[in-house]
C-alpha cells in the first residue's frame, strides 16, 4: 500500500494529519508513603457500570482516567488533565496517587481486592488473571493511547486508490499496516520514552530476573512485563488470519478471552475480533506507554504529539510489516527493554533513520516548524542517553533515595497543585467559573460531556440515552423560553408579579416636569426612586434613600430623568436589606447577602495592610477567573475613605467596619455571604412562589427584607421583590466569602438528570 | 363631603384624574341598505358564554363590543377600534354595523330572535322584556361608558378625610354622590351629545308620541325610550335605601330581576345590590348615551374624555343629589330629550354654569390647555345648538334623505375603512405585523388580551383560568429555553444537527493562509464557501457558488477571510434552492420560496410602469407596517438591471423576468411565494425532525432543495440545512404576495390554548 505517494499528489496532507485521539492512563492509589492503599474506590464517582472518565482497572485501589475521544490532541491532554483535577480533588485527603507504572508498598496479595465492578463476568475474569498471573503483575500500571484515523481521509484516499475496491477492507488494511509497522519499531518509543527501570524487590519476591541493582529501559514492556504463555503465537499477516488465530487460542481454553491477548496493539471496533471484517476497525489502541512520573498526568503533551507523528510515519512509510517483522519488531523490543537505560541502544541506527524519515515525512506535509523541533529533540535524545524520559528519572530518583519515595513526594506535589485554584478547572478556565463547577460536578458523577462551544459556554450532557443542552451553567431545556423573556424586560416582570399578588414598588408616571413638580406633595418625607420610564444602562436615576425633602432637589431629580425619556417614573423606595434567593424548582437552594467592600480594624494595622490581608484569600483575583475580587484602592475607594475621616494609612480601632465601597457588587470586591440557614423559610417559600409566577424554573429573586428572621407578612409591605434573573450567578453562593458552601451545579445536574444516584 | 377642599389641599389631583374606563357599544347588523338582518351570530366569534369584547345585546343581530378596563381612555378607544376593525372584518360580506342607536328596516317582531345564548336564564329573561315592552323597543342601542374611580385615590382621600371611618362606606358614599349628581345633571349630556332625533314611523307604529315630522334630541334617553312603569321609584338618599327599594320592587314581581331597573347610572361590583353594602361599588356604569354616527365606533374620543371630565365635575363639586335632586334631574332630563334639537335648551344657564365649573376645576387640576379648549368648545354649543352632534347629524340626514340612507351609507363606508389596511389592526400599528395578527385572531376568537409592553411585542392572554404570555407573535413557553439558545449559534447549530444525522454543510478548518492555499486542490472545482470561523456582520464572506476554477481566486478569499480571524473555513456551498419551512410542533405549516425583486415584462410598459404597477399592490408599503416591500429603483437595483442590459426605461419583451436584486429578502422588495402544497411531503417531515432535534415546537427551518417534487434522500445529500429560526417570520407566510395565505397566528393560539373551539 503505497500511502505516500497518493498523500502528495492528491494534497491529502491535511487530512491525514486529522484523526482523534483518547488517552486512558492507569494509575494506582497509594498513602503519603507510596504504599498501595486497600480503601475502597471512592463512592463519590458514582458507578462504574457506567462513568466514562473514572473506572478502576485490575484492582479496587487502580484507577483508571479516561478521556473522551477528540480531533484534537491538545484537547484530549485538556480531558486528562480536568480529569486528574477532578479525581485528585475528590479523593480522601489521605491518598494519592502514584506516578510510576511499578508499583510500590504492595500490600500482601491476599489484600488486594480487585475491582469491586458490579458486572459478575468482569469480577471473575479478574480472578482468573490473578490465578494465572499473580496478582502483583497486575498491579502494573501504564497508558493507553487510542487513534482512530480520519474517517475523511480514509473517504478520499479510498476513492483515488486502485488497489481495493470495499472501503471497509481498505480501513482495515490501513489498520494493519498502522499495527505491524508499529509492533516493527515500537522499541523506538521504548527507548525514548520507557520509564519502568526498576521495581521494588518485593514485586518479584525470590524469583526476581534482574541481577541486584539492575537497572533497564522498561520492566513492563519488556519480557517480564505483561505476556503471554510462548507458545500463543498471533499470526499478523492478514486481519483474517490474525482473527482465526486469536479465535483458535480461545478455543483451545490457552486465553480465556480474546482480550487475555497482551499485544501492544489492539484493533478496536467491536466486541469480537471477527466482527471487525465485517464492520471494519474503528480505531487502534496502543499499550506500550509506561506512565512518566514526571508529569502530573502520566504523559507530556509533546510526547503525545510525537507518539501521534510516529504513528502517521508508520503509515507513511512504503513498507507493510508481516508476521515475520512483528516478531523481529518484539524480539528487538524485548532487547531494548533490557537493555541499560543509561546506555546507547543497540538500534541507534535504525532509530535515527526512522527519526529522520519522520523529519522528511514533516517536510512533505508542510507542518509547522515547532513539530520538527520536537522530532530534532528526539532525535537527539539517541546520541544523548540521559536526555531520555528514562534518563531524567534516574537523575530524580538518586535525588529522592528510592523510586517509592520520589513516587510518595511528586505524587503530593501533584495533588497540591490541583488544589492551587480549587473552585476552577485549570484546563477550562476559558469558560466560566459555574460552567466549570458543572464541569467538575458532571466529571466527578460520569455524565457524558460534549463542548459544543467553549466561548459561549455551551455544553452537551448524557446520560444513558438522556441527552440535554446547557449553557452558561443553568440555561436548559427545564426553563420555558417565555420566563427569560419576562424576566429580561422589567416592566412585564413588575406587570406580572403585581398580577400574582406579590410585592412590587409602587410608582406613578408623569408626562412633564411641571405636573411632576405639582405632585411634589404627595412625596414629600417618602424614600423614593426617581427614574425615566426606559432606563439605558441606569442614565437618570436618583435614589432619596432618607426620603426627599426639598422640593427643589426633587425637582433637580425629575429634570434629569426627564433628559433621559418623555415619561417620568417616580417610584416607592423599598427600605430593608437586598438578599438574593436562589430558586431551583420548588426550592429556595441558597440565600446570599451581598456586603460592599469593607475590613475590620484591628486596632492595629493600617486600612492599606487590613486590605491587603484580606486579598490574600485565595478566593480573591480578578474576579473572572477567581469568586471574589480582590478590593482595590482607587479613587473611589478614597473617597468612600475620606468620608469616614480615614486615608489608606489609618488604623482604625479594633472591631471597627471601614467601608471602602457604597454598592455591594462583588465585582468591587464586596463579600458574598451565605443566609440560607438563618432566613425565614417563609421568604424562601415566597421567592419560590415569585419564581412559579413567572413560570420559571432557574431564578435569581432579589428580595428586599426588613427582618430576616421574621415571617414575611404580605398584607404589611414588609418586603418586596426588585427583579428576577432568569441566569442566576452561581459561583458567589458555590465558593461564598462567609458561610457555608451551596453546591448548586449539582441541583442543576440532578434536574437535568433525576435518575443520576 | 368636601371633595374639592381636601384634593386641593392634598394634592391628589392626580390620583383625582386617574381612574379605569371601559365602553361598551351596542348596535345592529343590517344589509347594505341598511335593514336589521335576521341571520345568526358569526359564528368565527367563538362562543358568546365567554367571549369577552364580542356579545350579542338583546337580539341575535344586536352586537355588544365591549372593551376591557384600561387605565388611559386612549387606550380603551384603541380596544374600542380594534374590536370594531376585528367585527368588521368578520362579518359576512353582505353585512354591516348600522351607526345609529334607532333601529331602521325593522323586520316584523315575529323574524326578530331574541339572542340565542348557552345560558338558559339568560333568553328567559330576554323573552320577558320582549312581552313586557315589545321587541322594538329592545332593538334600541346605545353606549355604556364605565367608570372606575382610582383605587390610590380613593385609599389617599380615605386617609384623609375625617367623616367615614370605614373605606368601603367611604367609597360607596363617593359612587353615589357620583350617580346621583350624574342623575342631576344628566340632561347637560342629552343636549350636547344626543343622537336620536327621530326614528321610522315603523318603530312606534299606530301610537306614536310624535307629531308629524317632529324632531327631538333624544328618542333613547326621553320618556319614550327605556323607561320602568311610573310606581317604580327607586330611593337615591342613600345606597342602603337604594337596595331596600330595588329589592322591593323584585320582590312585588314589578321587576323580573334588579337589572330590568333602567337607571342612566348602574352601581356594579356585585351581583345583587345588597352585596355592594358589604363589597362596596367596584365602578359606575353610565348609560345614556345614543350612538353617535359620525363616528365610525359609535362615540369620539373627544366626547369620552368630556364625559370623563363631566363625571370628575360630579365628584367635584360641593353638592350631594338626594333622591330629590334625582327626580329633578330626570324631570330635566325628559324635558331637554325633547326639546327640538335645531333649539336652544331651557336650560341653557345652568348648563353653561356647570361647563365654567368644570373650566375652575380645570384650572385647580392644573390640567393641558388642549382639555380647556375642548371644554370651551362644548360650551359654545350652548349658544349655537347646531354645533351639537344632532346639529351636525340633522345637516347630515337631510343631504343622505333618510337617517335609514345616511345609516347605510356610513355604515358601508365605515366597513371600507375597516378594510384599507386588512392585515394590520390600526389601533395596534405600533406593534409588529405578526402581533397584530396575533391579536386580530385573539380577539375574534375571544381570549382574554392584555398588552404587557407594547414597544416590546408582550402579551398576557387568558382563556378561563389559563393564561399564557407571548413576545413576538410566537415566542411562549411552549418552547424550551435552550432551543433558542442552540438556534442562536450556529456552531452549536450544525453541530446538534449532525450528530441527529442531518445534513449541514462540511466544512475544513485552515490556521494559516499557506496550510489552505497548498490544500486548494481538495476544493477544485467545487462549490464552496470561505468564510472566518466567527462571522460578525457576514464580513469576510466569499462565495464560489459555480465552484472555486482559478488557484489566486481562491488565495485571495482565503486572505479576506484572515482578516476577520484567526482560523478561516472552507465550507461545502449547497446548490439548489432555499425554501423557509414554518414548524409548529408535529406539523410544517408552510412552505415559502422567497424570490429576488422582479418585474415581468409585458413587451408593452418600461421597467419603471412596471415596478409602479407592482408596487401598487396594498400589501406593498415600507416593509414594516406592510407584508411586502415596494420595490426601489436606487443604485442597486440600477446596477442589477445595467448587468442585465437594462435602464428603467426599457420594454421588456412579454413574459421577460427581469431581476432588480440579486438578495432573495422580501425587505429589498422580493416576493414572497407559498408553496406548502407543492413541496414534497417528505421534507416537510425532515423541518419537523429538524426542530425536534433542537427541541423547538415554533422554528422556521431554512433547507436547500434540489427538487422540491422528489423525496428527500438523506443519504445522497441531495438537501442540506442552512439553518434554524427561533423567531420566525409569519407576516411573509399570512401574506404572501403569490399562492395560499397560512394563518399561523391561529396554530399557535391553538398550540397555547388547545381547548380553543
């Protein structure tokens, strides 16, 4: 199959590079020692009968990350990494987990539990692998690299070759050469990447292989590591062949099911290896990757990118390997493994010509400079032993005193560093906080997620066959279309709230300054809001707070509305505390009071260190990418200082508020504090009653309250609505500065998803 | 009770002025020579059990519209016009509204029905006033004009005041210092807005009370119209002396039931007159008025507010009628009723006192001049009787011959008028098309409309308890929220719909100018579409709709392309043409093609005779109070015709189509062509699987069509959707310029209220 060369002239350049990729990293969960943990895998994920992100491999204790497939390996490194997030945040605060493929602190086999899965076939195939292998083996852990090729280049390159005429038997055929190619030159990957040098005495016990202190390039990839009996032979000169093999090994009970077969490829598409001549490979999943303990996530992006450009090179490439090259290709695996990994290999040659094909296949296809760089870099690394994955660890683990410790010590680093900014996902921070808080949450419970558009935080979730759309974190298919729409426009809301009996300021309307002015009377001594009819980014408004009481201001107040519109608002002042009610359903889920930007004095430190203290919370940033905002001192802030006598280098006395703010934003550093359990529970009825009105489902209700912790009285005006909002901030009641936490992304997913446990 | 002084010292002359009013018209269906036709109620309006603005009085042809309450008599003259443009518009083509309250072309008592009604009581008691008075006199019409004095003022001058401890009583007391001082002075009304100088011969038969060709102001009003035996006397002192006396009379058997007492002046608020001691009075119903028939809705404006003024007037000053002041009143009444209409009353003085009382109370009001002036125009007509309506309406009669021709000639004019612009309601012209549709359709079938906000196209509508909102003709909360959301962006739009299966354009995606242009070869010879990955505005937008033949072509729409952003696509241009499907749920409702703005020659006019004469069409205006555009003859249209070898003064050979745009919009002067019928079934059901998939009941699906005559092929790609509305337009589907009108306004009442008849 000459690839190559219809590549070029057809331009199919571009969608040969497409593809998509998915990453499963296996991983084992271990103390603060590096010692294996027997817990049980936390309930908090859910089931794993069906969580697509978070499963347990061979053992109850070895996690399993997976990633969604993606067009883009960028992204699934993004999957893994919000993945790891995820996990690492739910796990107890005692465990950890470990870097390395070996396993270290194995506890005695009669302790490890396999995976406790509730799928009886899974348990005893389980069982039958620690019979046969022993259950220390495995314990061994690695990652598995999935690529499926683009369905549209396989489309065009199938229709301008000649050589077969089924598309079905070309995809497969691509898929062999991928297979054999790869099991050819695989050692190249071993060598540059392997990272599995060493194992702890225990692993072995007292047959151990390696002489004492014997270092080599890959314990799991090499002979001792995952294989079958000798005499199991998988023929790979045909996809035909290869499956009446695999079927006769089966048959003859020497693997008990085709996935006993340990191969460094395995082509996937259906659940029985014959069923892929009819329905043809869907995808080829590579196993040969030992985890790098240097990363955080098992694997470097870089390394992906180059894992994926060996791939295309083994497509590229003129020559189709046959069973007899994937057996030279295991045997020099095997040697490789071996071999010392501070050493040059034995293949450099062979290495480096397939490197420098790479870099001629990268020339051919136009990719960008920066991949070629990362090929010289490897191509480098086989001059340089020590510039390996391989060579940079044992560096590291001389540093630590033994793999186990380095293991312990990074595997604490890591999960520190998922904690840096616990309330976002690092590799979604391009969207909001709330739609990253519902990112986490559906992770953590194994909803299926698609990024339908990041920018405009559009998500699509699953589960099972329940497909629902959300945007922006709590816009769904819950909501009536009609409720934003009331929402969004204030005089339909206040038309509508005042119909349903509630609370609402009273306002009466005038067509000109003089009859406003005439009715000045009727005001007098009153808290009023003066305000133009249409109000344009709150142009207009004058707020008497205490009451108007001269009759000239009021008039001052009326002119300038009047600039803004031909009508004229003059509306009753609510007077009480402003507290927002998150409403879900039949439910009031969070009450917050919003407090403008302030410190307490001390009596002895300055407002300028008591700021400055109190921004060192690590909720406070920007204010975008963080819950609160750090408080300034501005102009504003200066002024709102020098009202109370105070200058940034005052110290007020100890217990004393400053107020460095008038409005309560927490967009100005004002601080969100949680109410829900000391609000009266008839105005979280009541603001469940204002959200049914407007048939919403998703509200924001501000209310206004002159005494939280007594019962709303209808008929006395004691309170009143201000607005609704039908897109409700959830991250101010999610991560509050005071309080307790409101996890309202996960009331969103259990209305989206009421069958989710 | 001292109104005057504490509204003077209060201030409350706003509150005073504000209040709640309602008309309600009565009139008779007749023939276009103006007989009273014996057909039954359209039955187009619904069922009269509920329908709230089109009753029937006492007779099958004696319509009753009745506006609802508003807080602006503008606006109930708006309702009042509406109804009436709806009523008009509905009736059979032969039918009309006859303009005066005297019936004419009386068909013999026996042909008249009384109205037939669901309710059983209800024609009951119609059949005893046709025994007790004789059916004629029931033809009679007039108007009843409501009056609800403002609640907040009611509440202030209740605080206020010293005499009633009681709101209700306090309340009752100003109804019936209203009613009473109305009685009192009704007679001011007679005289100046009187409309029933005389009547056929037929009307009074053998017995009439009139001399030959005597004229009087008011047949209606006088001794001769509705009128309780004389021993009927109702007690106006007090409310409570009221009830006791009407009760009696119901109880002697003289009135079948309170309602059979023809007061000018009715109390409402309850259904028994007792019940308002306790309720209190809700409002007054004021019926003296006689149609007037220079105006087609049976009363001006102007005279409405002059009744306002007059009732305000009532309350105003110092005095309260007692039951003696009532007897007066009606003495006067009788008297001025009639009086010769070309004379001057008897009464002139005190009529012309009262007018200057109202003019001082103006003045105390502070209220705009043109309400002065509207006053002193009143009171002139005192000194120059034919200034009154039936100085005016006699002049009128003797040029028509008849009351009966000037009647019918009115009432056809009238129904014209109703007709000048059909498909909008003209009293609603500031809302869109597809409102007012929505509202033509709404009030026809009876629900109950209120217009929440006008500028922004929201209403409430209310069928018995059920009540929906709609913003924009369509958008309810029969649509979930995110299927907007989805449809707004078209990234998530074409991803949602792949993955449901459906056929969207492909597209490849390019980061660098070099990486698309070195894959130009992929896109040789096929139609495609360059565009920047996010289109603002459409710009950077290139189209190969003939497929893209020359390298530098395609470079330099690529290069455009770059300018708008930093990853550009190469998009498949689907061939074929674009059809708008309207869906509402399960069902395509209509199909139309827009065609660019055209003419079609005739070998005989010029392009511009032709654009003229097309332009003719009354759906043809500006576009936005209009269905269709009037085609321009500007630059553009210029340029379009010189590609063509064309100037607007060239004879198109006959049936030429010459194109005067290349844009298919209907708002640059395309037409709009329905083609429900002949588009294929099967991509009617496609639209429908289309919303579903986005989960929207109201969405217009654009799709391209290679022929609308043969079954859709998913598989061959021989359609594609271009893509999805949330809001769509219906006007272009109601009024089309060419094919079947779909009244979809009416499939989303229906939608909303399924229990519609």
């Amino acid at each position: 199959m000459k690839l190559q060369q219809l590549i070029k002239t057809h331009h199919l350049g571009l969608l040969f590079q497409q593809g998509k990729f998915g990453i499963e990293k296996e991983s084992q969960r271990i103390d603060n020692k590096g010692n294996i943990v027997t817990t049980a895998h936390p309930s908090v994920f859910g089931n794993r009968s069906y969580h697509p992100y978070i499963q347990t491999d061979f053992a109850e204790s070895q996690l399993e990350l997976i990633t969604p497939p993606n067009d883009k390996l960028e992204d699934t490194y993004r999957w893994l990494s919000a993945i790891h997030e995820v996990t690492l945040r739910s796990l107890p605060d005692d465990e950890y987990i470990f870097p390395f493929s070996m396993p270290a602190g194995l506890p005695p086999e009669s302790e490890i539990k396999e995976a406790q899965l509730d799928n009886e076939w899974d348990v005893k195939y389980r069982e039958h692998l620690s019979a046969i292998y022993g259950k220390y083996k495995q314990m061994v852990s690695g990652i598995h690299y999935n690529f499926q090729i683009s369905e549209e280049f396989v489309e065009s390159a199938f229709a301008l070759q000649t050589e077969y005429c089924d598309k079905i038997a070309f995809r497969n055929a691509l898929y062999m050469k991928l297979a054999n190619n790869f099991l050819r030159y695989q050692w190249i990957l071993v060598y540059l990447l392997a990272a599995t040098p060493t194992v702890e005495a225990q692993y072995f016990g007292k047959n151990s292989p390696l002489a004492e202190g014997q270092l080599v390039r890959s314990l799991r990839s090499g002979p001792y590591g995952y294989v079958n009996a000798p005499h199991v032979v998988i023929n790979h000169d045909s996809l035909q062949q290869y499956v009446e093999s695999l079927e006769h090994f089966v048959a003859t009970g020497d693997l008990l099911a085709e996935k006993e077969f340990y191969s460094n490829v395995r082509l996937r598409g259906a659940k029985k290896a014959r069923e892929l001549l009819k329905k043809g490979v869907k995808y080829a999943e590579f196993r040969l990757f030992d985890l790098n303990p240097l990363s955080p996530y098992g694997i470097e992006l870089v390394d992906a990118k180059f894992i994926h450009l060996f791939l295309l090179a083994m497509l590229w490439i003129d020559e189709t390997s046959g069973q007899k090259e994937v057996e030279l290709g295991t045997q020099k695996l095997y040697q490789v493994a071996l071999e010392d990994p501070r050493s040059h290999t034995a293949f450099q040659a062979e290495g480096e010509a397939i490197l420098n094909l790479m870099l001629a296949m990268l020339d051919d296809l136009s990719v960008p400079q920066n991949e070629k760089d990362l090929l010289q870099q490897k191509l480098a690394q086989f001059a340089d032993p020590s510039q390996t994955v391989n060579g940079r660890l044992l560096a590291a683990i001389e540093q630590a005193g033994s793999y186990k410790a380095l293991g312990a010590q990074l595997a604490q680093q890591y999960k520190a560093q998922a904690f840096e900014r616990f309330y976002a996902i690092s590799a979604f921070d391009n969207m909001e906080l709330s739609t990253q808080a519902l990112l986490f949450d559906a992770i953590q419970q194994g909803l299926q997620i698609e990024l339908l558009d990041e920018n405009d935080q559009f998500l699509a979730l699953k589960f099972g066959d329940h497909l629902e759309y959300v945007k922006n974190g709590n816009m769904t298919s819950h909501d009536q279309y009609i409720s934003p729409l009331i929402m969004e426009n204030k005089v339909v809301t206040k038309k509508v709230l005042a119909k349903a009996g509630f609370n609402v300021p009273k306002s009466i309307e005038f067509t000109s300054l003089e009859q406003a002015v005439a009715h000045y009377p009727l005001f007098e001594g009153k808290a009023v809001v003066i305000k133009p009819k249409s109000t344009n980014y709150g142009l207009g408004i004058t707020i008497f707070q205490q009451g108007v009481t001269d009759k000239a201001d009021f008039a001052k107040a009326i002119e300038i509305a009047f600039r803004e519109d031909k009508e004229v608002m003059v509306e009753d002042y609510l007077v009480g505390t402003e507290y927002r009610f998150f409403v879900l359903g039949d439910e009031t889920l969070a009450v917050l009071l919003r407090v403008p930007a302030n410190v307490k004095g001390d009596g002895a430190h300055t407002v300028r260190e008591l700021v400055e203290a109190k921004n060192s919370d690590p909720l406070r940033g920007d204010g975008s990418r963080s819950p609160l905002k750090k408080i300034a001192l501005g102009d504003i802030e200066l002024l709102q200082l020098k009202e109370q006598g105070l200058t940034p280098d005052s110290i007020p006395a100890d217990g004393q508020i400053v107020q460095l703010r008038a409005n309560s934003n927490i967009s100005t550093g004002g601080d969100s504090i949680d109410m829900t359990d000391q609000m009266h529970d008839s105005y979280k009825q009541l603001a469940v009653s204002i959200a049914k009105a407007m048939g919403a489902k998703v509200c924001g209700v501000d209310l206004i309250i002159p005494d939280l912790t007594k019962a709303a009285e209808p008929s006395l005006r004691s309170w009143g609505v201000i607005e609704a909002n039908f897109n409700p901030m959830m991250m101010m009641h999610i991560f509050p500065y005071q309080g307790k936490s409101r996890r309202l992304t996960k009331a969103v997913l259990k209305m989206l998803f009421p069958g989710l446990p």
